[in-house]
C-alpha cells in the first residue's frame, strides 16, 4: 500500500493506510492472545488462515489503489489552492515532507499533500501552489504533481 501510495498518491489515503495496518497487526495480535491463553497447538488452523486472508486483502486493497491511479485515462486538471502549513518530518527511513493547503473541495478546510524535497523548499505562502489532479478510476481522486506558481 505504500508502494501504491508512492506512485498515485491519493487526498483521502488515512482510511487505505489504517486499513493496512489494521490488516497487517491483526493476525499477529490473535496469535499473541492464542499464545497467551497456551493454545496455539489448538488455533494453528484458524491463526495460518488469518494470515492468510489478511495477506489477501492487503494486497486486493493494495491492487485497487494502483489500480486507481494506473486506469484513470480522464485529463488530469489543474486546480490553484493556497499554503496553509509546511512541515519536514525527520525520521530513521529519511525526511518526509507535508504540505497543508487550503481545500478546493466541498465540504473541506485543508488538504496534506505529500512533496519531495525540491517542492517543499520551492513553495511559500506568498505564492500560489498548483496541484494537478485526476478523478481517480475508482472515484477516489488522486494527485500527480504539486508546483510553486
């Protein structure tokens, strides 16, 4: 999903990534709470299937997020919006960079878009930000590219 989430990054991801996590960190807590209660002899069957299935859908939601993007043929459209908050997160894997900016869709105060460094540094609130933005084949609209005007 992150992979996914690299290549066609889309506004309303938060729901795909928890489910992800949710997905990956719920086989393992059945297996730690059968290891607790001394019957993982017993729940082997049940604990490999859920890992099983988890896996499967993991990758079937992964696949609909690629998809999304990779399938969307629709004109992609340009839409200016404002700075609101820039902010560089440091961490073991690297620096990620986020930006706030006011939303251009109903219903909506802000929306995060993630940059690469050369982005971040280019943008400031005097200046306009565009984001090209494509319908998403799924309904789920995603981002292609973030500019300093």
């Amino acid at each position: 999903m992150l992979i996914a989430n690299f290549y066609y990054p889309m506004l309303d991801r938060n729901p795909f990534l928890v489910a992800g996590v949710g997905l990956f960190l719920l086989p393992a807590l059945f297996h730690v709470i059968s290891g607790i209660r001394k019957r993982l002899a017993l729940d082997f069957d049940r604990i490999r299937s859920g890992y099983l299935y988890c896996g499967a859908v993991s990758i079937f939601v992964a696949l609909l997020m690629v998809g999304n993007g990779a399938f969307d043929h629709s004109a992609d459209v340009v839409v200016r919006t404002a700075l609101v908050h820039k902010q560089a997160v440091h961490g073991k894997s690297g620096t990620s960079y986020m930006l706030r900016v006011r939303s251009w869709r109903a219903g909506r105060a802000t929306e995060d878009l993630g940059v690469n460094a050369r982005t971040y540094e280019s943008v400031s609130r005097e200046k306009g930000i565009l984001v090209r933005m494509h319908p998403g084949r799924c309904g789920w609209p995603w981002y292609s590219g973030v500019f300093s005007e």
